[in-house]
C-alpha cells in the first residue's frame, strides 16, 4: 500500500474503534478535618474508587449548603449490589446482634477494608447499621424539645421556681433552653459512621461521615459548640460513678407515697416529678415506658439535690451518644447538639425535616411565693432572681402546657391530686431546709 492510501485509510477509522485516551488521575474530593484547639484545617487526599451504582448522585449548585439555600437530604437505603444471602457476605442486622454490634463498633473504621458501595460509607459495618437501624425504624431519630423557661417563669409557681433554681445551679440552663431543629439523614449518617477514640495524648474524640466526607472533633471542641462554660470538663463524670440503688431513693417520693412507687415516677416528690419531666425530653431522652424511673436517671435527679457538686454536662452527652451507637435499640438522641455540632464543623447546612418544639411542663400545685423565699433565705441565696412580672395564667396556656404532657405521661398530672402540704412536707431536697438526713 502506497503512502498515500495509507494515510487515507488512517482518516476512516471510526472512532468508536479508536483506542481509550487515558487521563491523569487527579483528586477526587477533600476530606474536611477538624483537629487541635478552635481552629480547623483543610486536606486533599485520594479516594478509594468505588464500583458504579445506579444510586442518583446528587448535584448542587454553587451557593448549595449555604444559610439562604440549604441542602436537602432523605434516608434511603443504603446501595448494596451483594445478595442477601451471599456466602461471602453475610449482612448483620445489628438490632438483633447487639453483642456482634458492640464488636464491630469498636473497631476503627479506617484500619477496615473500604468495601461499601455506597458513597456515604466507608465499610460493610457503616453500612449494615445504617439498614438495619435506621431504616427498619419509622422513626429511628428520637424526639427531643428545649425547655421554654419563659412559660415557667410567667406561671410564677413554687416548684417551677426552684426547679428553674436548681439547673441554673447546676449550669444546665443554657443547655437545656438551645434550641435547634435537625435533618434526620444527617444525623443518621453520623450514628452509622462515628467512631469514638482517644489521642496517644489522652484527649477524647469522636470521627464520622457526612456525605461521606470525613471529619473529626474533640469533646473540648464540641463542648464549645454547645456553649458549655470552660469549667464543663472539669467537672465529675456521672457516668463513671456507681448509680444510686433504688433504696437510697426513697428522698424523692413524697412522705405518703407507698414503697410500690420505687423505681417508678408515681408518687414522686412535685420538684423531681417536674425534673424528670424536663430531663427525659432534653439532658437524658427516654424511650418507652416514660413511668419505669432507670436507675440512670434515678442517679441525675439524685445529682440535682444543692449538697450535690455540679456535674460535666459535655461529658454526660458524649458518652450517652457513644453508648447509644453501641446499645442501636435506644435510638439515636441529641440531635439538636449533633446536628449544630456538623453544620458547625462542616459549614453546609441542611433542610432540617425534624422540629425541635418547646416543652411546658404542667404546673403543680404551689402555696404563696412567700414560702419559696423562705427556703431560698436558709441557704443564704437573697430574693429570688425571677420576676414575676408578666404572670400569665390564662387557660390558654395551662391547656398548652396540658397537650405537651398528656399523651406521652399518664402520670403527669399526679400532683395536682396532692394537697398543697403534701408536696411541701419533708425535705424538698433540691432546696436546703432544716433537719437534711437524705444519706
């Protein structure tokens, strides 16, 4: 063949049939970290490649993340190409394997093969956990609500008033109040991807995915996150402390009530019945049976008491989360501190599809102020710091305060079949008062 035909024939290659031009292979995207006092840092690294799925990929605009334009995201289930029953692959549901659950958990994710087809995750474990968890659960995230102080405060009421006293003692007041809604896919990939580690230097840290984007804070940092005062971890640990048994008890009931009650809310004393209340929908969520008293929230109501030091607020979240990924049949709490927790770190924010609403606790019966300034003077603390100006006790209100009660707490509405003496007899406990023999 002639050169010219040659050259010729080289033009009619079809480029179907033509050889595949390689590119140079280049980051595939940017693992966020934050590490080390308050300050953040930014690192590129290689991503493992993935095999192709039919799963959609999202695609955001620029501004996409931001306050004005957040991203909206929903639970699907996790893509898995692996046959249920595959030999070589045998899928964990980890709500019936708590022990094997425990097991995998505790292992660092990053020391895993990265086998997970699904872009969120990284392992098979991430994975499974989040089918077998989240979506097997209409409602996988557990419900929670901040304490609206101002309603208690307007109601003016004895118990209200020292109940208010008391968290404000015990630097529970900001916290409890904070309110923030949450997007419960976010807070799903955290449950299903966190990893809770120390550092070789002692500091504590937790490590997750968020769209399978990594990051990493500290409990100092988080701490911070949650406006939790410098002295927080400095504080006694609650959950390294023995739980009070059920007998050392008995000071939360009130003096009539009978020894049926114990480990159970009926008959508790108005000031720790309206603790209880404010604690099992904020600083301890509770699932369930909301009359069965647990031993561990026996135990933060038994901290409530003023002879009792303040206890690490930060220290109580952080660990009741890390056990909650461990224990996956308590559902997954504080999402409003987690979800301020990632949009902090990660600076994209989110729809958020779960509302945190306010809670009002139904008043209990209360005698005259004057008898709360009373108890207040024993301790030396002066005239009470809240107001009583604004009192409302419009029905409107009361019927509010009512509704939020009613269907979650049959027992809720207890006190207002005690007498006013009732509730006043005996040691109170959260207030100093003469002839104090609780121990």
């Amino acid at each position: 063949m002639t050169r010219e035909k040659r050259q010729k024939a080289s033009q009619d290659v079809s480029c179907d049939e033509s050889p595949p031009i390689r590119f140079p292979r280049g980051h595939l995207d940017k693992e966020k970290v934050v590490e080390g006092g308050s300050g953040s840092g930014t690192r590129t690294s290689p991503r493992f490649t993935r095999q192709s799925s039919n799963r959609p990929v999202q695609i955001r605009d620029g501004d996409s993340g931001s306050r004005e334009n957040p991203v909206r995201l929903y639970k699907t289930l996790g893509f898995d190409t692996t046959p249920m029953h595959h030999i070589g692959r045998p899928k964990s549901n980890y709500l019936h394997q708590l022990a094997k659950c425990r097991r995998d958990r505790l292992i660092d994710p990053e020391t895993q093969p990265e086998e997970s087809q699904d872009p969120r995750f990284r392992t098979f474990t991430q994975l499974d956990w989040y089918n077998s968890v989240i979506m097997a659960r209409e409602n996988p995230v557990v419900e929670m609500k901040w304490i609206d102080w101002a309603y208690m405060r307007k109601k003016n009421n004895e118990v209200f008033n020292q109940v208010m006293q008391v968290c404000h003692n015990k630097n529970l007041g900001d916290i409890l109040a904070l309110e923030y809604g949450w997007n419960e896919e976010v807070i799903a990939q955290f449950y299903a991807t966190a990893f809770f580690g120390t550092t070789r230097k002692g500091t504590p840290y937790v490590k997750w995915l968020t769209e399978g984007v990594r990051h990493k804070i500290s409990m100092a940092q988080f701490t911070e996150m949650l406006g939790l005062d410098d002295e927080d971890l400095n504080r006694p640990n609650i959950h390294s402390e023995a739980p009070l048994p059920m007998i050392k008890t008995k000071f939360m009931y009130a003096k009539d009530a009978p020894r049926t009650c114990m480990e159970s809310t009926h008959g508790l004393h108005p000031n720790y019945k309206v603790l209880y209340s404010i604690f099992r929908w904020s600083l301890l969520p509770k699932v369930g049976d909301v009359t069965a008293l647990l031993s561990k929230h026996a135990h933060l109501l038994s901290r409530m008491r003023y002879n009792q030091p303040p206890f690490s607020v930060m220290k109580l979240i952080w660990y009741e989360i890390a056990n909650t990924i461990l224990e996956p049949k308590r559902g997954c709490i504080y999402a409003p501190f987690i979800m301020k927790m990632i949009e902090t770190v990660t600076g994209v924010f989110y729809i958020k599809d779960g509302r945190h609403s306010p809670f009002r606790p139904r008043a209990p019966p209360s005698s005259s102020p004057v008898a709360y300034e009373a108890a207040r003077n024993i301790v030396g603390e002066g005239p009470s710091t809240y107001s009583d100006d604004d009192v409302d006790d419009d029905d409107e209100g009361d019927t509010e305060a009512a509704a939020e009660d009613a269907p979650t707490d049959v027992d809720e509405g207890d006190t207002a079949a005690q007498s006013d003496e009732s509730h006043l007899a005996g040691d109170t406990e959260i207030v100093p008062s003469n002839g104090d023999g609780d121990e």
